[in-house]
C-alpha cells in the first residue's frame, strides 16, 4: 500500500472513543480517517459504499446490529475492506464470534498506540492482527479442543448469564429445547459443574463469557 494512504472507517457508539481513536490515528502520516460511524448498520452502509481499507470495530453497540454481525456482512463483500474488532472484551466468546465472522484482527482498547498502528497496517495488509492475549487464548483452545466450549455451546452459556431461560434460548437461537438442553450438559461436563449458576460463575472467571 506503499505511496496510498490507508483509509480508516472509526465504528464505535461513544464519540469520545472515536475522537480519542481520531487523535491518534490522525498521527500516523500513511492513515487517513475517512469516516465514522456510530451504529454497526451506519458502519455496513458505509463500508458497502466503498473507499475504505480498514474498518476500526466496536463489539457493543446498545440495541441494534452487534458488531460481529456486522463484520460477517462486511468481509463478506468481495474485495471489501478488512475490519480490525478494537474492543474492551476479550472473552473466549467474543473472540470467536469475531473470527469466525471474518475479521482481521482483534485488540483492545487498552492496547498502545503503536501496538494499534501496526494492527492497522497488518489488517490492511490482508494479514492477522491479535492481541497477544487474545493469540494466547486461541492458543489454549487449540492445545485442549476436547475440553474447549464451541462457538455454540458459548453462545448458550451466555444467554444462560444473561438470564434467559432454555425456552428464550431455543427461540434466541433458533433451537429446539432439547437441543439447548444437550448443550447444557456438554457444558457442565466440560467445566466440571453440575447447575446453571455453577457454570456461569466457573465460564466466568475463565473468560470464557463476559458478565
């Protein structure tokens, strides 16, 4: 991308991040901050628009579109612009949601200046930015697959931490209650618990999900 600069799209509901992400972007003389967008659906639209190379993307956006939703529908677009997930989560639930969806790279909102500058330019680039932490869970799972949650099974778990019954479970994610049941014992096997509060708290501490 030598001699072009590398057009950023800031996707985040907080003005004061995007204005913080603005500020320190804007140091970098090989980026150009060529849009912003407060909600996951004004970041697909303008993405869909074109001219971006690097989409900056939030995971919460309050209601509406979640941002690993939104990242599946823009990499989804053939040449369309790489998105960089730059979140406060690092939750084995998050995260996979967020590569699977097709993004580039994951960091957090902690991470520093430089560190955020190089994941840009290695997003842009067409290859993996992660967050040493992040690579290091990913690691985990990859060294201990029979004893890692699925994608799945870390969605219903989730929802069980947020409240929801099996039966708003079946209907969240389009499952039968049997299915939903199923899961909840692979993941009580999994984790070496025997109740619904038992496992929360135990996914919990790990990081599996964020409370």
């Amino acid at each position: 991308m030598s001699g072009k600069a590398i057009r950023l799209l800031l996707a985040d509901d907080h003005p004061v991040v995007r204005a913080g992400l603005r500020a320190v972007l804007d140091t970098e003389p090989d980026f150009e901050v060529a849009g912003e967008a407060a909600t996951a659906e004004g970041a697909v639209s303008l993405a869909a628009a074109g001219g971006f190379d690097v989409v900056l993307m939030d995971l919460q956006f309050g209601a509406g579109l979640h941002g690993s939703e939104a990242t599946a529908t823009i990499t989804a677009v053939p040449d369309g612009p790489r998105v960089l997930i730059l979140t406060t989560y690092d939750s084995d639930a998050d995260i996979l949601a967020a590569v699977e969806a097709g993004a580039s790279g994951y960091l957090l909102k902690d991470a520093p200046p430089q560190e955020l500058a190089a994941a840009v330019r290695t997003a842009a680039a067409g290859r993996s930015a992660l967050a040493p932490s992040v690579a290091h869970r990913l690691m985990d799972r990859m060294r201990t697959p029979a004893e890692a949650l699925t994608r799945r099974e870390l969605e219903v778990l989730q929802l069980v931490g947020e409240g929801l019954s099996n039966l708003q479970i079946s209907k969240r994610l389009f499952l039968s209650q049997a299915t939903v049941k199923s899961h909840l014992v692979h993941i009580y096997a999994k984790l070496g618990v025997d109740s619904r509060t038992s496992a929360v708290a135990a996914a919990t501490a790990r990081r599996l999900i964020r409370r």
